[in-house]
C-alpha cells in the first residue's frame, strides 16, 4: 500500500492521472518516495499515454500537486 505517514516522515508521494482534478487517496499509487513517485509515473505514461500528476501528502494539512510529468520534461 505504501509508505505509511510516520512523526519522521512528515510527508509521502502518491501518483495518479493529471486528469484527475483532485486528489483521490483510494485511487491513487502510494509512493515509497520522491525517486519512486518520480518512476511511477514515468511508468503510468508510458504505459497509459497520459500525463501523471505527483502529489505530495503532508502528515499535516492537504494534499497538493507536487509535479506533473508528461513524458521527458516534468512540469513543476
């Protein structure tokens, strides 16, 4: 399932389409940090041929878009 969010660790990484608006706990891929949030979606457009969206998700406070990775050049 992922990293679970821990007092030394005061933020995680989940992936998930770009095209979603908002961001979907359930729905998304948990990451186990920024390096493998940064290979998911590497992987989710390549596989699917649709941007990625990298969402940071604080212990504290709301989720927000961290990047946005459409193929070579991240957007941030």
């Amino acid at each position: 399932m992922g990293t679970p969010i821990t007092q030394a660790n005061q933020s995680v990484f989940a992936v998930q389409p770009a095209s979603w608006k908002n961001f979907d706990q359930h729905g998304c891929t948990w990451a186990e940090n920024m390096a493998n949030a940064y290979s998911l979606a590497k992987l989710w457009v390549k596989d699917e041929q649709e941007a990625a969206m990298i969402w940071c998700v604080p212990l504290k406070g709301v989720a927000y878009r961290w990047l946005r990775y459409s193929g070579n050049n991240p957007i941030i």
